[in-house]
C-alpha cells in the first residue's frame, strides 16, 4: 500500500473518535468486542458495528468468524501501519 492510501485511512480512522480509540484499544492484542467496550466505556453494539466497519477497510480480523459469541479481533499488520501515524 502506498503512502496516499495510508494517508487516506489515517484520515478515516481520525474521522471517528470511536474508530480511533477501538484501533489503539486492541493494539497487538486479541480482544472481544465486550472487552473492548467495559475498557472504553462504550455500548457493545456501537463497538460491533465499528469492529464491523473496520473489518470491511481490512483493518481488523476475525479470528473466529463462526462464532456466535466471544469473536477475537486483532488488528491487521495496515492497522498497526495506520496506528503509528495516530
């Protein structure tokens, strides 16, 4: 990916303060969205859509997409390109 793509996503994930601290939250970890949501204080369903959203931008992966509850995400190796310029 090159630096203007990069740019561009930065940009999205600056756009949205929710989008920023879920990407920052997981970091290298692996985390389930209600983790994520009692560390950010935030609802489950909003941390869902976003995980969601951030998915479909291929920032984040499922780790165990078949699962109803207890979903592992993780940042993709571009999240963690995009969350040095955060």
């Amino acid at each position: 990916m090159n630096n203007d793509e990069i740019f561009e996503l930065v940009g999205y994930i600056l756009a949205s303060d929710y989008r920023t601290r879920i990407l920052k939250n997981i970091g290298e970890d692996i985390k389930i969205p209600s983790a994520i949501s009692q560390e950010l204080d935030l609802r489950t369903n909003h941390v869902s859509n976003v995980l969601k959203d951030l998915k479909d931008k291929k920032l984040v992966v499922c780790l165990n997409e078949r699962a109803r509850k207890g979903r592992l995400y993780k940042n993709t190796d571009l999240a963690l390109e995009v969350l040095k310029y955060i």
